[in-house]
C-alpha cells in the first residue's frame, strides 16, 4: 500500500525516534527513502520477501519501491527513523557505490550491523538532528544519509531467511483485508494446505497466522473508529472482522495492552502515538 508521509513542505526529510507503544502497524511503502537503526530490543522486518531479526546497532534501508512490515517487535523496542526526499538523495556524489540510493528497488540485501562505534556516532548524530530547528535540519539531512551509508558500506551482514512465496503471499493478503477472508480461503489462494501453510507461516514469521490475522484486523478497527466520532466500538469491530465484542475486547487487550475503552480515552485526553 503505497503510504504519503505528512512531512512540512519546509522539511526536506524527517528523523524521529520510533518507540514501542503496542500499535500495529501495516504494510506500505512510500516515494521516501528510509533508513532505521535499532536502538534497544529486537523487531523483525518483512521486506520484498525475506524475513530481518533486527537487534541493536542493526541499521536498515528501505527504497521507495520496497512494501515493507515491522512484524513483531519486543516491548523494550526502539529505533531511529530516518526518511530523505529525493532531493536530498540527489545530493549524494556520483559514484558507483552511491548510486545505488537513487534506485527505487535495488537488489541485493541492505541491512547490516553497524561496528559499535558507528551506531553510536550515528545515533548521537541523530539526536541532534531530531531537535534541530527546520533550516538545520534540513542542512544536517545530506550529511546523516552519506554518514549512515558509509558506515553502512563497512558493516557486516546479518541474517537474513527467504520467506516460502505462500507465506509472502498469505501476509500480503492478510494485511490488505483482513476483515474479509478466512485462513482457509488464504491457503487456497497460497496453493497449499492449511495445515502446511500454518506451519509455514509460524516457522518463518515467528508469529502464528491467527495472531497476524488478529493484529491486522486491530489496525484496521484503529482505521475505522478513528477518534470515535462517527461511529461505535462495536461497528468498527464488526466492520474490522470480529465475530462478537468479547472476541474482539479480548483480543484488543492481548495486543495493545490495554482495554478498548482506555483507548478511547487516551485518544479524547491528546494526540494517539
């Protein structure tokens, strides 16, 4: 699902510090190029079909033409987000190692762990940039993406697992409609059995097809509800995909850790993060 970024017309990129709050999040991709760099915990990343278990110091590129997922991710996880427009990915010098920041879909793999004094000239760097006043930030966006790449360049692999093209195709059909289809009608669609794909599905994602089923059906309840204006809990938890309101309570709770009604009330006291 291609995603637009709400970022100031007077910004030329953003970096921001990205923290576990219990949200699920959604398959996208957008016309920025990203970067993050782990910072505490563990998250797993899907990205054009292979599976990331990222830890700290694990720094990331996503392109512009990459749809990708932060799959799980451990109550303590944390990370730095780094997005550039393409006018500042044009900054970059014309070399063949550079070259490849302009691609929309490069090949090869673009996650590495960064040598610990690199992450840890990155991440000051990124503090600073994060608080920066606009014309600042916008001076400092050129120097962090070339900085980050060349300590990219010098870093060493991680692990990376190709993910089974039912899986691939199973999540990517789970995360577009959550509401609408049965693990069944998913492995039909994935040209397997049920049985096999489910044990797929766990053994390469490390979440059961169920849970991602139920996460994806929360983040679309999160959609629809909204700030609660428009329509009840209920309707939007029907709407989303659950059978009942107790099905859908109980499984709230297990995923965002708290109740919905609490959710509602966070969302009247400010801004939901």
């Amino acid at each position: 699902m291609r995603t637009y970024l709400k970022l100031p017309r007077e910004l030329d990129g953003s970096i921001w510090l990205y923290r576990n709050t219990g949200a699920t999040h959604r398959r996208h991709h957008h016309a920025e190029l990203e970067l993050n760099l782990v910072t505490h915990g563990e998250g797993t990343y899907l990205v054009r079909g292979r599976r990331y278990q990222l830890r700290r110091g694990d720094l990331i590129w996503l392109f512009p033409a990459q749809e990708h997922l932060l799959l799980e991710q451990s109550q303590d996880f944390a990370m730095w987000i780094g997005v550039f427009r393409r006018k500042v990915v044009r900054t970059a010098p014309r070399t063949a190692s550079c070259a490849v920041l302009l691609q929309r879909d490069p090949a090869g793999e673009f996650c590495r762990r960064l040598l610990q004094q690199d992450a840890r000239r990155a991440d000051l760097l990124f503090q600073e940039l994060a608080v920066a006043a606009p014309y600042l930030r916008n001076a400092g966006l050129p120097y962090a993406l070339l900085t980050c790449w060349q300590y990219f360049e010098r870093a060493g692999d991680i692990e990376v697992a190709d993910l089974h093209p039912a899986v691939e195709r199973a999540a990517r059909i789970l995360s577009q409609a959550p509401e609408t289809v049965s693990l069944r009608s998913v492995a039909a669609s994935a040209g397997i059995s049920a049985a096999r794909l489910s044990r797929l599905f766990r053994a390469q994602t490390g979440v059961a097809m169920v849970e991602f089923r139920n996460r994806k059906r929360i983040e679309r309840f999160l959609e629809l509800y909204g700030a609660g204006h428009r329509r009840t809990m209920l309707d939007a938890a029907l709407e989303a995909g659950f059978g009942s309101y107790p099905q859908f309570h109980r499984i709230f709770r297990r995923t965002m850790g708290y109740a919905p009604m609490q959710y509602r009330q966070r969302r009247s006291e400010g801004p939901y993060a």
